[in-house]
C-alpha cells in the first residue's frame, strides 16, 4: 500500500457549524496558525525598533521596503500611503499561506473529515480577497474622485463602457482562480507525486511550488495595487 | 483513500453529503472579515511602526548628508579665505622686511655720513690747529733769529 502522509483528499471540508452558518474549518485552522506565524514575526520583530536595525527588525524593514515600492509603483505617490497597509496584508497573508501550505507538515495532523493545507486553496478564501480588492478600488475612485471615477468607464471612448464594466466582474474572477488554481494545482501535484513515488522525486516539484506560491503572493498584490492605482489615477486632458 | 484525484463532484460524494471544490458557504464572509482585520492589526503592529522608523531613517539620513553637503561647503570657503589671507599675510610681510631693509640701510647711511662729517670736522680743526701753532712757532723762531741776528750784529761791531 502507501504511506500514510501520501494520500489525497480533494474537495473535502470539515465542516463547523455556527448557528445555520456553516464553515470550512480547515481553512480557519490553518489561516490562524498562519496569522498566527504573521503576528508573532511582527511583534518579536517590533518589540525594539532602533535607527539601527538589528536581527529581526532588518527583515521587517526589508518587507516594508518591497512592500512601499511595490504600492508606489502601482498606485502612485500621492495615495499608495492609504493602501499600503492593505496591500501589505494581502501580499504576507497570501505568501505566508502559501509558504505554510507547502512547508508545514500538515498531513500529520489528522483530521475527521478534509485535511488541512494552504488556506489560499480554498475558493472562499481566495474569492474573500478578490472581493475585497474590489470593494477596495470602487471604494478608492469614488472617495477620491466622487461620482468622476465613472468618467473613468468612458475613457478614452465611450466604446469602453461594455468592456469596463464586464472588467469589474473579471477582475475578481480572474484573481481569485489564478490563486486557487495554483496553489491548488501545487498541491495536488506535489501530492500525486509524493502518493506515487514517494522520495526524492517530488522535491523537484515541491521547490517548483515554494517559486508559485511566492511568484502569485507578488502577482496577487500587484494586480490589486494596480487595480487601485487604475481606480485613483487622474486623466490629465 | 481511492478517491484522489476525483473531481468536486465525485470528491462530495464520496465524502460527506455535501462539499467539493467549488464549496461557498460562510467561510468566504468570515474569511474577509478575518482579512480586513488582520490589515488593521498589522497596521497598529507592523506597517506604521515600522514605516516611521525607516522614514525617520530616510529623513535623517538625507539631512545628515545635507548637512554635511552645507559644512563641507563652509569649510571649502573657510579654506579659500584663508587661503587669501595667508597670501596677504605673505605680501605683507615681504613688504615689511623690504621695508626694514630699507630703515636700517638708511639707518646707516645716515650714521656712516654723521661719522665722515665728523671726521672731517675733527681733521679740519686738527689741521687748523696745526697751522696756528706752526704759524706760532714760525713767528716765534722768525722773532728769535731776528733777535739773535741783531744779537751777533750787535756783538760784532762791538768788538770791532
């Protein structure tokens, strides 16, 4: 037969429920322990700031810096400050999901039903964040420009109008799949392998993946800086 | 554990009465909710923090090499002024030498002429002096031989 950490499971959910909710445990599990990983780094990390940086403290800043550049470069200097915090979240919590879902050994937890892995290869995760990118960028133009942000739907022509507005739909369509799918297809490779031959051949793979997760965290909140930037830039005539 | 590989569809049924891959459910809601304040959190813990002291950093930074860009500056103009002082300096003190050079050959010109007129005066006034007394005693032997020649001429014809 096989080994034990070799099996695969997909489409399974442990369900919870929450008065007629119901809920993907797994998924909860496995981001808290993410969000958990996150926190404890910013706070051992943050405990005391210097002007010279020492240990934990230099890779906060190296995040922050790659962060802040990625949201300027996409947003612009005037408004990436306001979004910089939500551009952040969404690049550590996805490269941490992903980066968790392939490094910690999951498998040895057993769970009733489902097993647990990269949040990010749950749909309601990644649609959650999609959405939220979204909400984001509608609610950035309109707070920014007030009604003029629907100017944005008519320019250059007012040709665009149909495309724009199919856009907004395939926006958080295209972001959420693009995500799921690969972290999702990661998985199932990394575990189609490791359930066929189950030594040395899936490494090759699982790095492969290690380079996919971290190249759709990057992809992730670059699109979603760019949405917004796309959302706030002002038409010069 | 057969059932890998199997499609949403087939994974649900095989599993529990409901699932697959494509499950939406209240997850998706929460999950946002989770999201949005995990952005707060981090805000508070991470982004603000963190961005103050790389900002401070920045900021410090480019005021310390504006500051350093402004003392160089004053040192190069320091450098310059003293520069041209010392040049002054330098004229000047040539000047003076030049100048003392001069008092002290005026100086002696001035004491080598006192001491020459005073030689003289002192050869003249030696001279004159002689030549009164040779007068003195030119006159004093001219008075004496006449006194002795009429002294002879007195003796000879008296013995005659």
């Amino acid at each position: 037969m096989h080994l034990p950490f070799a099996a695969l499971e997909v489409g399974q959910q442990l369900y919870w429920q929450l008065g007629n909710l119901r809920l993907h445990g797994q998924v909860f599990l496995s981001s808290w322990v993410v969000i958990g990983a996150l926190l404890a780094l910013v706070v051992v990390g943050t405990r005391s700031l210097e002007r010279d940086p020492r240990g934990v403290q230099n890779l906060l800043e190296f995040i922050w810096v790659y962060i802040r550049d990625l949201a300027r470069e996409q947003i612009g200097e005037k408004v990436y400050r306001d979004w910089l915090p939500f551009i952040g979240t969404l690049f550590l919590f996805i490269f941490v999901s992903n980066w968790g879902g392939a490094l910690i050994p999951w498998k040895l937890i057993h769970l009733p039903h489902g097993e647990l892995g990269a949040p990010t290869a749950d749909i309601n995760t990644t649609i959650a964040l999609a959405l939220l990118v979204s909400l984001s960028y509608f609610y950035a133009g309109l707070s920014r420009k007030g009604f003029r942000y629907f100017e944005y739907y008519v320019e250059p022509t007012p040709i665009m109008l149909p495309f724009k507005i199919i856009e907004d739909f395939t926006k958080p369509l295209s972001l959420s799949f693009r995500l799921f799918g690969n972290i999702l297809a990661d998985e199932l490779v990394v575990g189609v392998l490791a359930f066929l031959v189950p030594l040395i051949v899936p490494l090759p793979a699982m790095f492969l993946g290690l380079f996919t997760s971290a190249i759709q965290a990057l992809i992730f909140a670059t699109l979603a800086a760019n949405y917004i930037g796309e959302a706030v830039h002002e038409e010069h005539h | 554990m057969t059932s890998w590989l199997l499609l949403a569809e087939a994974g649900a049924t095989a599993g529990s009465p409901e699932g697959g891959l494509f499950d939406l459910d209240a997850t998706l809601p929460l999950m946002a909710v989770q999201v949005v304040l995990l952005t707060f959190i981090l805000n508070t813990l991470f982004f603000r923090p963190v961005g103050r002291v790389v900002e401070d950093r920045e900021g410090y930074i480019n005021t310390s090499r504006a500051e350093a860009k402004q003392k160089l500056a004053q040192a190069q103009r320091l450098e310059a002024d003293l520069k041209e002082q010392l040049k002054e300096a330098r004229v000047a003190s040539q000047k003076l030498i030049q100048e003392a050079e001069q008092d002290a050959d005026k100086l002696y010109r001035q004491a080598l002429a006192v001491a020459t007129a005073e030689a003289i005066a002192s050869r003249e006034q030696a001279r004159r002096e002689i030549d009164t007394q040779r007068e003195s005693a030119l006159t004093q032997l001219r008075a004496d031989a006449d006194k002795l020649g009429d002294l002879i001429v007195d003796r000879l014809l008296a013995a005659k």
